[in-house]
C-alpha cells in the first residue's frame, strides 16, 4: 500500500542508501513568506541542508510557518521583579541573584536555535514516513479483528483504551501532513492526511488551516485559535455551568471545537465561508468535508451490516477515547506547569516569545505510539521538523533555550503523573487580566467547586 501511494503521488522509487551524507551541500534561504523582505530586514540567518535532491523543491512554502517572524533583537528586558497580573512568583534565582522572568523577552533568537539544531533534522524522507502509516494501521485493523474474534467482556475495555491511543496516533501523522513535516510533496502529504484524519472523522484541511492558525499566533490573549485564556470580563458572564464545563468538558471538547470553535469565536471547521478561511481555501474545505461526510456514511452503512453495538464497541468509543487523548495532550502542551507561563497581547507578542510558553511531556510507553508528539516546544517553533527528529533537535536547542525550556518530569511506563497536572491547572488556571500586555492566568473564588488554589 506505501508504495502505491508514493508512486501515485509522483514519487521515485526508493533511494540508495548512503552511509554518509553526499558533499556538496546546497544553501537555502528561508525567507518568511514575504517576496519584499529582505534576509537582512528578516534578521534571519540562511540554513544549509544536507539532502541534495532537495535542490529543486521549494519546500518552505508547504509548512506551516508564521506568515511573518518577528524577531526580538533591542526588546526592553523590564519588570522582572515586579508582581504581573497574578503572578506572585514569577520564577527561581538566575545566577548573580537576579530573578529568572518567564515574560521577558529571552537573549536569544529564531536563527540562533536553527543553528543550533544538526541539519539533517530538517530532512523528511516520505519512506519513512510511510512506514509508520502503515504500521498504525495494521496495528488498527489487528485489535479490531481480535476483538472481534474474541467478543468477551474483559476483552472489550482493553480493546478500547488500545484502539482509541491508536485512533490517536494516527492523528499525529495525519497532523505531521498538514505541517508538511511529513513529505515534501504537497499531493502526498494531502492524500495520506485525508486518509487517516478523515478515518476518525477529522475534516483534514479545515483543521489544517486552523491549526496552522494557531501555531502562528500561539501566547497571543485574543489571536490564538485553541486554548485561549478566558478574559476576566467574558468569565463574569458565565454561568455557574463553567465550574462543571471546566472540570470535566474540556477532555471531550474536540468534536464541538470543529463544529463551533473555541468559545468566543465563530465559524465551523466544516463551512467554506467560516472567517477561519480565505476565499482561496474554499475548495480546499469542501473537499475535506466531502471525505469527511464519506466516512461518516460508511460507518451509517456499516451499523446497518454488523449493528450498532457492535460498531460502538469497535468504533464508538475507541472514538472518544481518542478525543480524550487528543484533549489531554494538547492542553497538557500549553497548561499545567508548576510555574506560572505568561500570555502577551499587542507589540509585546511575538512568534518566538509565544512559542516559548508551549511544554514538553514525558508519555512513557506512549511516547513511540504516539510519535514523539511530548517533544512540543521545539515542534511550535519549527513545525517542518518530522516528528522522528525531533528529539534530537531538542536536546540540541537546550543550550540555546537555557531557563525558557521546561525539563518534562520523568513519566513511568505509563503517564499517570500527568493527571495530576491536568486536575490541578483545571482547578487553578481560569482567566487572565483584561489589562496588560504580559498576563498569567488567576483563579476564580467564586468557582470553588473546582478551583481551590494550591
């Protein structure tokens, strides 16, 4: 099947395989999407790849990457000792006595974590990427033909757990293509995201371009696309229901966020007019939602040939499982440390800054299944990295990143230590300050159900 795929995606057959990297490296200018700009006025050094067939591809367009990347060269480095907007400790002892503020604008820039990181983990190879599709799936296809076979009771809740982790692993690949982290060919990256995001029923391009949304405009108050703070005034014209939505909701939210995005915001993942997309992206979201309303007609006709308790069983709530999993995680990557991470607003923002505030997560066993996906920090900022380098390419920027990156805790074989985290930032971490251009998140009293602070 992998090499159906890639040969109808106009790929060539497999390459040699080279024990050392071909001489003669090619130098590609990354530029931020602006044909006017200059390197110079983007204060963005060149990157050299080690992978000469990549002479021809003009592969920054096809990832997902900020439109444009501020820089933070001669930002003001003021307020650390001061109390922001809730936050009463803004972080340890740096060396000489000073106060480590995560708010303040870091020493560093884009460029000089890019050259941190080795080249060859810029490199896709489509091969390998394939190979981990094909696993997932036979892995899928192999727990639902046992469980079918077995069709014992004891056998159905671990079936569940098993296929719904799998479900979502098969969204991280599906997620890699929309980056464009999984090939350099953009057909090939669309027909394998439409396959596996719409086989668990993800409109593929309408959450491309949402996610792509989000990346670029991540740690902005008002601009980000999932996970935003709550403001101040929008929590006082809640109702008491938050307490109860806040606990327990937000790890079922994913199906709603397609339907309706997040709560303030209008449109739907599904309608070619929503404001989440320009007029240029119309077909794009009419085809995702054509494969979308396919698969969701299969499983209709298919409660018809197995019945509906059956496909619950082998479906339904692997299904949701796989929300779950997707909800845990992705909140897990922008909440939940025990210090507090700012949000900025207006000028303060920038591309570098806000992806700063994104966290790593140790998974355990669950790290292989689920592609390495903990290693967040380093995938907001470069996003074109595949998923199987990124490991690499974090241990390589932590010297860069110094204080701004977060050491994950250490997770067992499996990662129960998480809920901890989860439990305790849903009862503490609810809105930020209508004011300030540097905010952290406060605990609502009046919600004290489920928001006792620590």
């Amino acid at each position: 099947m992998a090499s159906w795929v890639l040969l109808e995606c106009g790929l060539k057959p497999l390459p040699h395989i080279f024990l050392k990297p071909r001489t003669g490296l090619t130098s590609h200018k990354l530029r931020a999407l602006h044909p006017n700009k200059t390197m110079t006025d983007l204060n963005l050094s060149p990157i050299r790849l080690s992978c000469s067939h990549f002479r021809k591809r003009d592969w920054g367009l096809n990832v997902s990457v900020p439109l444009r990347v501020p820089t933070i060269d001669g930002e003001e480095k003021e307020g650390r000792n001061e109390k922001i907007n809730g936050a009463s400790e803004i972080g340890e002892e740096q060396g000489g006595g000073a106060e480590f503020d995560p708010g303040a604008p870091p020493p560093f820039n884009l460029a000089d974590i890019r050259a941190a990181i080795p080249k060859h983990c810029w490199v896709k190879d489509p091969w390998r990427s394939m190979s981990y599709v094909v696993r997932d799936v036979a892995v899928v296809f192999g727990l639902a033909a046992a469980a079918a076979y077995l069709n014992n009771w004891v056998v159905w809740p671990l079936y569940w757990v098993a296929q719904g982790t799998m479900f979502w692993a098969l969204f991280v690949l599906g997620h890699d293509c929309g980056h464009g982290s999984f090939s350099n060919n953009p057909k090939l990256n669309s027909v394998v995201g439409h396959f596996l995001h719409s086989s668990i029923l993800v409109p593929y391009h309408g959450w491309r371009i949402s996610h792509r949304t989000h990346h670029q405009n991540h740690g902005h108050v008002e601009n980000d696309e999932s996970w935003h703070p709550v403001s101040c005034f929008s929590l006082l014209n809640m109702s008491l229901g938050l307490c109860v939505s806040h606990c327990h909701f937000p790890m079922l939210a994913y199906p709603f966020y397609l339907w309706g995005r997040s709560p303030g915001k209008s449109g739907s993942h599904f309608d070619p007019n929503s404001n989440l997309f320009v007029p240029s992206e119309k077909n794009d979201i009419i085809t995702s939602t054509a494969c979308w309303t396919a698969m969701a007609a299969l499983l209709v006709g298919l409660s018809f040939v197995i019945g509906p308790l059956q496909l619950l069983k082998l479906y339904g709530i692997p299904y949701w499982i796989f929300v779950m999993w997707l909800d845990f995680v992705t909140y897990l990557h922008h909440h939940g440390h025990e210090e507090k991470l700012p949000w900025y607003r207006g000028k303060v923002w920038s591309y570098l800054r806000g992806g700063l505030t994104t966290l790593d997560r140790d998974y355990g066993w669950i790290n292989n299944i689920h592609h390495d996906i903990g290693t967040h920090v380093i995938h907001h900022l470069f996003p074109q990295i595949p998923h199987y380098h990124l490991i690499e390419a974090t241990e390589a920027a932590k010297p860069v990143l110094g204080k701004y990156y977060r050491e994950p805790e250490k997770s067992g074989p499996l990662p129960f230590h998480l809920i901890g985290s989860l439990i305790r930032s849903l009862r503490i971490d609810h809105y930020v300050s209508d004011t300030g251009d540097v905010v952290y998140y406060q605990t609502d009293p009046q919600l004290s159900g489920c928001a006792k602070s620590d």
